[in-house]
C-alpha cells in the first residue's frame, strides 16, 4: 500500500494530547506511523487543520424506519438529486438519503466510522443490506434490546447469567455492536396503544419497570465487559417536565465502575439528550433545563451522552420509540407510520418541520447548544443530531458553527420570531463559551471512540491506529466570519479512510474498503437459554429460528470484536 | 436414501412461508416432496424439479415466430446491446427474484438510462402512493399472531391467494396473548361477493362493488360517534355497519389486512388513504395496524432496494441521470401506453400476462429480453428468452415478506446442468454494459 506525508498541517489530537501544533502526519499500509520512507507521497498541509476521522455515536442510516422514511417521503428528494460520477452512484435525498449519498457525504465532512443506533434484531438482515450499499464508511449497529420478551423475563427472575447468554447470542446472530435501550418497557407497552412515562411505570403484564431493565442491562454489560456500554434513550421523551426521568435515569449509574479491556471509562451512555432536558408542564412554560442536567453530567465521570441538536430544518423523525411517534402526529398531523415488531420493539415515523418562527422550536435548538456550553468535559459530550430526529447529519458543520461563535448564537437568537420568549425560557443568550478546535475533535472524535470502545483503532492520529486522516482548509487562528467554520468543515479537502485515499479536493476518488463493526461477546454455553430460545421462536415468532441469524454473506467486510471475560 | 432440509422459505407469495420441508434424492437433483407448503407453493417445488418441460439454454425468436437455442454468451451480448442502444428501456419486473438480483439490475439500469419498474405497478403502487399521503401504521406477523383478537380482510380472499395467510399469522395461530387462538378473535370480511374467506367471517359486509371509498368513510364517521344517513350504505345495512363498528372497537388489537379488490377497483390509492386513516382513527380507541397483502413474494423486497438506492419504492425512472418518481408518468404502463421506451427488458413477472393488450403489444413491438425460468405468455413475445435458475429452489437469496420483514430463501437442488442464475446472468450483462459503454 502507498505511503503518504502530510505536511506541516495544524494538528487537533486529543488521543496524542496535540493541541494545535505543526506537525507532519505519515501513513503507510493504512495505519498511522511515526516515519516514511522518501517514496511517500506529500501532501501540503500548510495553514490547514489536520485531524483524525470524524465518529458518529448516534444516527438512523440502515434499515427498516429509515427506508421507510424514504419510500413514504418522495417530496425529501426534491431537488437534491447528483448523477452519479466515475467513482461515485446517482444520489439524493435530504433528511434520509440514499444508502449512496449516505457514505458520500459523510466522508466529504471527514466522518469515516458511523454507528446506526437501532437495529430491530428481526430486521438485522434489512440492516446489513444497507450498510453493504453505503460506500466508504465503517460502521456498525446497535440491536435494540429494552423492549425484548426474553430480557424481560431473565431480568424479572434475575437471571443474570441467562441475560448475558441472551444478549451474546443476540449479538452474534444479528451481527450487532452494542445494547441499545429505547423507551424500556414503553414501546411494549405501545403493543396495547399504552406507554411507560416514568421509569418506575410497571410494563403492562410484564411485571418488570424501566428502571429495572436498564440497570439490569447495564449490570449484564459490564460483567460482559463490551466494548461500548449500554446507550439509552429513556422514557418520556420529548414532554415538558422530562428533565426529571432523565435525571432519575442517569441516577441509575451512579457510583457504578466500568469494567472492560477497551479504555471504555463510562458505564452509560445517554444519546439526544436535548430531547430529554425538558422543564415546564406544558408547551406555554416550556423551558430549557440544559443547565440542570448537565450539572449532574459534570459530576459523575461515568457516564457519557450525545446532543441530539435541532437544525430548525424539515426533517424526518424516526425512533424505535413507537408511543413518541404517535403523539407526535397528533401534535403536528403529519403522515404517520408505525411498526410493532414482535417480541422485540415497536417503531414510528413522523415528518417534523422545526421552524424558527415557533418557540418551541427555538428553544429546542437553544437547549442542544446549551448542553455542550455547559459541559465541563468535552470527551464525555458528543455532536449528534440523532440523525435524522433533530436534523440532518450533513448539518454538523452549522452545529459546529454555533458552538464555535457566540456572534453567529446572538444573531439566531435575536432573530427568532419570539426572540424575547426563547431568551426567557433558554439561557444560551449568556453563555458566552466558544468551543475551539481541540474540543471539537475530542467531541467528534476521540471522545466518542473512546466512549464506543474503539480508542486504539480509530478517532486518533497515534503511530498504529487505523489512518482515518482528515484535512481542512480553515486556520483557527485567523477566522474571520463564522461563516468560514461551516464552509470549511462541510468539504474536507483529503479524507483518508485506512490509508486509502477516499476524498481529494472535496471530491470522492475511492469508495474505500468499508468494514462492519460487531461484538462477539463469549460467554460460557447455556443450555437453559437455548431451550428458551428454541421454544419462543416455535411459539411466538413469526420465522423459524434457523431463518433468523443473519448469515456472513450479508455482512460487508466483517470486523469482529471479540470479547473474553 | 433421500435427504430432508428443514426451514425452507416458499418463492411463491408475499406470505413467503419459512417452515418448509423439502426432501430430495440423495444427489440432492430432484425434488421428492415438499411439507407444510400450501397446494400453491408444493405445486412450485415438485414443478421446478421436473425439467423435462424447462428449456435449460437460451432461444431466440427467429423471423418466423420460432425459437432457437443460443448461448448464454451470446444472450448476454444481446441483452447489453439492446439495452446500451436503448435511449429509455423499461426494465420491468424484480418481484420474483432475490433482492441480490435486484440491485445488480439497478446499477445496469443506472449504466443505461432505464425505467425500473416492479408489479407494484399493477398492483400495490396504488397504497404506496396512499402511504406516501397519510403513512402507515402496521405491524409485523407476530403481532398478529401474538396479539390481534380483531382481523379485517378487506378485498382480498387469502384462503386462495395466500392460502396459509390465516393458519399461520391471521386467524387460526395460538399466540403469547391469544392462547385461545380462533376462538379469542373476531372476523370481519369486506367482499361483493361470498367467497372461501367471507365463510369464516364473523361478519360478512357485501359491499356493492366500487363503493369501498364509501363504506370505508362511513366506518370512519360511525367509529366517531356521528350519524349515518340512509338505511343502506355502500350495499350494506345500517346496522351492519354500527355492529362492526363495535366490533372494531371492542378489540384490543386489531388489523386490517387489503388486497386487490381494494386497491385496483374504483378510488384506488383514495380507497387505500381511507383504510389507513380508519386505522389511524381506531387508534384512539385501541391498537390498530393495517398490513398490505402483497403478492409476489418479493415484490416488498424490490421496493426496499430501491428506497434505499433510490429512494422511491417503484415506477423509478433514470434516463435523465438522476431518480425521478412520478406515478402516472414514469410507471411501466404509461411509458408503454406513451410508447416511450424503446426497449424491453424483464425479469421475474409476466407482464405479458398481466399487462394491458396495448401494453402486451408495445412489448412485442420492441426490442426486448425476457429472464425466467419459465416459459411464459412474456417470454413467448419478446426476442430472447434466457432460462435461469428459480430463486429459493436452485439458488438463495434475500427476500421480503409483505410486512417488510427479510427472510433468506434457501437453495434446495442444483439447477439443471449449466443453467444461470438471474444474478449471475446479471452481472454478466452489467460487466459486457460496461465494456460497450466504455467504448
Ligand atoms: S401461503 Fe404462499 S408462501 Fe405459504 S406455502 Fe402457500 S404459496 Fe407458499
Ligand atoms: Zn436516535
């Protein structure tokens, strides 16, 4: 493979701890090192920022809801369409785009590994398909584990050993990352038209709360020792008030210690938490409490969370949080689509216009930028949008714009319609932090691959880690216009994605050698689960067990995690 | 000796049947029985595995209507040819093949400018424009199984077309909260006419044909409290409907399930907005889902790649080097109507079944190639036939059932000596595109 040398470029690496100093970054057979030989090939980094690939922790770009979002919304293509080109696929779509498009302009923005962040184990096989047809990017994804009948049924016995046994193999057969947690107990609920709003709401005939599932499944991850930790999204999303669950949620964590091989520091993760740091009762009183959840996030180190920031675009809104999704038609009466998966989740869509003229709006996109202003600690705090809930992901460099310039911040602020009403019930208006360069790579890059268990592979420019290399043309000391920061970080002038060239000049030039992340977490035989297994699919399921398992086929370039406890 | 696989998916319909057995002779040739399918899906299997009535090479028509053997080699030739010189082909079908299969046709069809099109156009395109309006909420099987104790069949009479629909999802199946199984549901079942379906119906509503719209509308207004006017609605009594009315809302968890006498009589896609906004209005009663009752079994499966490669689930149309989606304009039976396209390529359907006679015509006037493993009314008009393996007998691959949910079809005997299957066949076409293209 070829070597390459980047020149005297300013370098952000918070796994090497460089802070904005010249320095010349070399590659060779896809991975970081210290030399190169006279053969590698230069490239002017000069006046440039250097910094490692970009890592989503937290964004809906595979499977089922987001393909439905697709095929139920044509109006999301309009004019957006690029022909293809020599190296690249027609593409299109704003909100959802295209598998295609997908990889394309992740990469332009020098993102190169994405978590898609629910996986329905049932649709794991619909999942991989698309992450097969999504060019240049790793990724890997999170199965859904917080309405399933067997965690259920092994957590209220406290079986531990068998929710382990159960979670392993669920990994396993669905090729997924990581145990994610939607609305516990709630979107089971949702199976009756019903929904837990509390974490202490019992699961209708289930006999088993929220709170119980997600602590047992983050007692079962631990003691499994897997990569990322459990990544939450808690119950009572998006109501006025919802500040409080969530504080009672990530109480759940508290005094917990991580236990695990892969430099993974925190036990819980919670993503969108702009969606869940709510005060007020109801839509008038509605009220920022960025600061009061973010209080506790300071003080207790185990735990990590992503923003979930609000664009104020047309969007499309997908979660495995069935009940949210209903009620949010009934707010905003936009088509609605729904689907209950069996013994496993539920699930919902619903487009979303965030207008800046609506306060609401406003003050949602205030409260997504307060969390990170407030946020003591930028390696525990993480960019997303949950695409597409919040906005679209190619909205990153806008986000980074307003983290990065109070200037930009005032003037939104000052022209919102209800300016007077989104200063009352926001504190953005006096939060003066600008985030730097530094930070920003810590919240894009090395804090969330640190946080997914992948801090020796990949969001760092450390001599043996996978070259995942990102040039943009933006000094930050000589910013003029805060303007320039979005320009800048939408079009990465060089992507390299393990070594390989992929983006020259903000143009695609390779498709890369995508991989697929999945955790093999080995646990000791289980007869009892299997027989529990066997059993459930010959009863409840709607497939046969041996048609379940997605096969090796599906899965693009397969990179196992294997995990030994 | 003979050999038995288990957990074979059935190729036949959107129900897409994953408990078959199949048991072969020892070389794993022939097929000697099929368990557990449906009189429909056995007949499939036994059928593919007799190939004394298959044509196994590919044939060209020759000037005077007859056909004779070519190579593969040459079928490929051909096949790019036409559709490399073609300025807008149709390429049509992709409901009864793999979804493997199906993506390869559209990077060819991207090559070349082509319409993709598959049997939605005919039969279901009509609710994914409703869905496109108004959403949908639905469910998977499971649920059903699990959970419904109220089932509307609505247009369509699944004890023929999708004959083990109701044993294993809708009617019959003891499920988590429906241990009782038939006995814990209630069955309504709208049709014109009495049929094998509307026999096991609780509730039998005779709508006059061509008045859905109405009936649907009228549900929608009595579920809501307001009076209905008239005695007799959309052929139905008055009481009738408050009594199934009460029926709907008494459920704890209900679905309708819709075929074709919904979606292609009178209102169409307006028919379908309706179920769906019924479904959504009984909602804030109980739980309710409604689920499409798609025919080929993976015509869902095509929709999915091209949402996600393109973003619009049928009627794609690519000739201007991006997607564009415009029902009524880019579908299949329009451009032939139009006489638009100038060449014709199908795989896995039969049009020339199922199309217009002008439509049927228009394909027999042009340029074209047929891929199926059958002799069909479609392979007989167009200007090559190439013969391929069948998907989920011969060879594997992934399909999706009507509720969306994939399933991995399984290969259960070798397709005969030297045959191709659609993919392979496929890649080879896009390989040889690519050439002339680069020329
Ligand atoms: S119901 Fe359909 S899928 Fe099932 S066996 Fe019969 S034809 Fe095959
Ligand atoms: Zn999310």
């Amino acid at each position: 493979m070829s070597e390459y040398i980047i020149k005297n470029g300013t370098v952000y690496d918070p796994k090497t701890e460089v802070k904005g100093e010249v320095k010349d970054i070399c590659i060779k057979d896809g991975k970081i090192v210290d030399k190169v030989s006279s053969k590698a090939k230069s490239i002017d980094a000069k006046g440039k920022t250097v910094m490692a690939g970009a890592v989503e922790i937290h964004a809906h770009v595979a499977g089922p809801k987001v393909n439905e979002g697709r095929n139920y919304r044509p109006e999301d293509k309009l004019f957006t369409y690029q022909p293809g080109g020599k190296n690249t696929r027609m593409a299109g779509g704003f909100s959802i785009p295209t598998t295609f498009k997908t990889g394309y302009e992740y990469a332009k923005m020098g993102y190169t590994t994405v978590m898609e962040a629910a996986m329905p184990p049932l649709y794991a096989r619909h999942v991989h398909e698309e992450i097969k047809d999504t060019p240049i990017i790793d990724e890997g994804a999170f199965p859904v584990f917080g309405n399933n009948w067997f965690v259920f049924e092994y957590l209220k016995n406290n079986e531990m050993d068998n929710v382990m046994a159960y979670i392993s193999w669920l990994l396993k057969t669905t090729k997924g990352y990581a145990i994610k947690i939607v609305n516990p107990g709630g979107s089971e609920a949702w199976g009756w038209g019903e929904n837990c709003t509390t974490i202490h709401d019992p699961v209708p005939y289930f006999d088993i709360t929220p709170a119980e599932i997600m602590k047992g499944l983050l007692t079962a991850n631990e003691k499994m020792g897997l990569p990322h930790s459990i990544h939450v999204h808690t119950n009572n999303l998006g109501n006025p008030g919802n500040y409080k669950d969530t504080l009672d949620t990530f109480k759940l964590a508290q005094g917990v210690k991580p236990n695990n091989k892969f430099g993974r520091e925190q036990v819980f993760h919670h993503t969108h938490v702009q969606f869940h740091s709510y005060g007020g009762d109801s839509w008038a009183n509605f009220e920022s409490k960025a600061k009061e959840v973010m209080d506790y996030v300071n003080s207790n180190k185990n735990m990590t969370i992503d923003l979930g920031c609000v664009t104020l675009d047309e969007t499309t809104t997908m979660t495995a949080d069935g009940p949210f999704e209903h009620h949010l038609t009934t707010l905003n009466h936009l088509k609605w689509a729904n689907v209950d998966v069996e013994l496993e989740t539920s699930s919902g869509i619903v487009p979303y216009i965030y207008d800046p003229k609506i306060k609401v709006c406003a003050i949602q996109w205030a409260i997504g930028l307060e969390l990170a202003l407030y946020s003591k600690d930028p390696m525990r705090t993480f960019i997303t949008t949950d695409h597409p809930n919040a906005g679209p992901f190619t909205r990153y460099p806008r986000i980074f714009k307003w983290l990065m310039s109070d200037k930009s911040r005032q003037e939104m602020l000052k022209g919102f319609k209800n300016s007077d009403k989104v200063m009352a019930a926001t504190t953005l208006g006096s939060l003066d932090r600008e985030i730097n360069f530094y930070e920003l790579a810590q919240m894009t890059r090395a804090g969330p691959a640190k946080a997914l268990g992948l801090t020796d592979m990949c969001g760092g420019l450390a001599p043996g880690m996978d070259a995942d290399v990102v040039i943009y043309d933006i000094n930050e000391g000589k910013i003029k216009d805060p303007e320039e920061i979005e320009k800048a970080f939408s079009a990465a002038t060089h992507v390299f994605k393990a070594g390989t060239l992929v983006v020259d000049n903000g143009e695609i030039i390779s498709n890369g050698n995508k991989r697929t992340f999945w955790v093999d977490a080995k646990v000791p035989t289980n007869t009892q689960v299997e027989r529990d297994v066997q059993m459930k699919f010959l009863k409840y399921y709607s497939v046969n067990l041996n048609n379940y398992e997605v096969s090796d086929h599906y899965v693009a370039n397969p990179y196992v995690i294997e995990v030994e406890n | 000796m003979s050999k038995t696989i288990t957990d074979v998916v059935c190729p036949f319909c959107g129900t897409l049947c994953d408990d078959l057995i199949v048991t072969t002779d020892d070389e794993g040739k022939k097929i000697l029985g099929v368990d557990n399918a449906c009189a429909i899906g056995a007949e499939k299997f036994i059928h593919s595995s007799d190939h004394s009535h298959r044509v196994t090479r590919p044939r060209k028509m020759q000037e005077d209507g007859s056909f004779k053997e070519i190579t593969y080699e040459e079928a490929i030739e051909h096949t790019a040819k036409i559709l490399v010189n073609a300025k807008k082909p149709l390429m049509y079908g992709w409901s009864s093949t793999s979804c493997e299969a199906d993506s390869v046709g559209h990077e060819i069809a991207e090559l070349c400018g082509g319409i993709v099109d598959n049997t939605a156009a005919v039969c279901h395109g009509t609710t994914l424009i409703a869905v496109q309006n108004v959403g949908i909420p639905s469910c998977t099987l499971g649920e059903v199984k699990n959970r419904a104790d109220r089932i509307i069949f609505w247009g369509c009479n699944p004890a023929h077309a999708h004959p083990r629909h109701m044993s294993r999802y809708s009617i019959f199946p003891r499920g988590y909260f429906t241990g009782k199984g038939a006995k814990q549901r209630k069955i309504i079942v709208v049709d014109p006419r009495p049929t094998d379906t509307t026999n096991l119906a609780d509730i039998h509503l005779q709508v006059e044909q061509g008045y859905d719209y109405e009936l649907l509308q009228a549900l929608r207004a009595a579920i809501r409290g307001e009076p209905l006017a008239g005695d007799v609605i959309a052929g139905v009594p008055k009481e009738t409907v408050y009594e199934a009315v009460d029926v709907l809302k008494s459920g704890r968890f209900g679905v309708i399930f819709f075929g074709m006498g919904v979606t292609q009589s009178l209102g169409k896609d307006h028919n379908i907005d309706a179920a769906i906004c019924l479904t959504k209005d009984l909602n804030d009663y109980t739980k309710f889902s409604i689920v499409a009752m798609r025919g080929h079994y993976n015509v869902t499966g095509s929709g999915q790649v091209l949402g996600w490669q393109y973003g619009f689930p049928y009627s794609v149309d690519l000739s201007r080097g991006f997607a564009r989606y415009n029902p009524g304009e880019t579908g299949s039976i329009e451009v032939l109507k139009r006489q638009e396209a100038d060449a014709i390529f199908v795989l896995g359907s039969d049009p020339g079944a199922h199309f217009p006679m002008r439509c049927v015509k228009e394909i027999s006037r042009l340029p074209s190639v047929a891929i199926d493993p059958h002799i069909t009314p479609t392979t007989e008009i167009c200007d090559v036939h190439v013969p391929v393996a069948f998907v989920g007998v011969e060879v594997g691959g992934n399909c999706y059932r009507m509720d969306n949910v994939p399933i991995e079809a399984r290969k259960v005997v070798e397709p005969p000596e030297g045959m191709m299957t659609d993919q392979q066949f496929l890649s080879a076409v896009l390989e040889r595109v690519k050439e002339l293209k680069a020329n």
